[in-house]
C-alpha cells in the first residue's frame, strides 16, 4: 500500500533544481545527475521481432525433455524389490516369524486360561494361504450378520 501525497506546482519546480535535469546539472546537489535510461525505444517486444535481431540470435529449442519420477523406495515397494531382490525374501519372513509369535503367544494365553482346544495349523503353500484367508473372511462375516 503507497502513500498519497499531494504536491504543489512549487515543490515540482524544486524537485528540478535539487536534482537536476537530463539537461542541465543539479543546484542544490554539488556533482549529482539523473541517471539515463539504457534503452532508448522501451517497446521490448517490437525490438525482439525486429529483423536485425532475429538474423544474430540461434533457432528456439523445440524438443521436450521428458524427466523419469524417481519413486521412493521405502514407500514405492516395486521399486524397492527392483533395487534389492533380498527385500521380497526378507518381507515375506517377517510375515512369518510374526504370525509364528502370534500363535505361540496365543498358545500360551490359551494355557493360562486352562482352554485345551489346539490351534489350527498353519497353512503352507500360497493357495492354502489364499483358502485360509477366505474361510476367516467368512466366518467373520458370519459372526456380523447373526
């Protein structure tokens, strides 16, 4: 936000004598001149299309550069299996040891609370993976609708 300032026809007529003119020095300011304009026409976009320039400046550059996304690997986990296979394997075994302290810690609870009942075992294979997931969807589904 400016300020609004309203000047007299005095004031103006100082301003020239304490700064000067492009023409004649300053009074009042020993040595000092209005800076001059580096450009003599100020219609930047008629001097650019100008045939003097055009025939020294080099052809636009009209290929697109496409960039690849780098993806993050801790969160991006194809990407992260990409730069190291190991990490699959190593996913995969922490599935395992965890569901394996699960059930032991569930076998154990079980025994304090005196439940004599064994555990399911544990499926092997993908497909019964797959089968034993769907069979807990479905008895957990069953629990809601009852």
């Amino acid at each position: 936000v400016g300020r609004f300032c309203i000047w007299t026809e005095s004031a103006f007529k100082r301003l020239d004598s304490i700064y000067g003119t492009w023409k004649k020095e300053a009074t009042e300011k020993k040595g000092y001149n209005l800076p001059m304009h580096k450009m003599a026409s100020f219609d930047l976009a008629r001097l650019l299309k100008s045939d003097e320039i055009q025939s020294v400046i080099r052809e636009p550059k009209k290929e697109v550069r496409r960039r690849i996304l780098k993806k993050n690997p801790l969160k991006n986990y194809r990407v992260m299996v990409r730069l190291n296979p190991y990490a699959k394997h190593a996913k995969k075994q922490a599935a395992h040891i965890e569901t394996t302290r699960k059930r032991a810690k569930e076998e154990l609870l079980n025994k304090k609370r005196g439940i004599t009942k064994p555990l399911e075992p544990l499926p092997k294979g993908k497909a019964a993976k797959r089968k034993a997931k769907k069979q807990t969807k479905r008895a957990g589904a069953k629990k809601t609708t009852k």
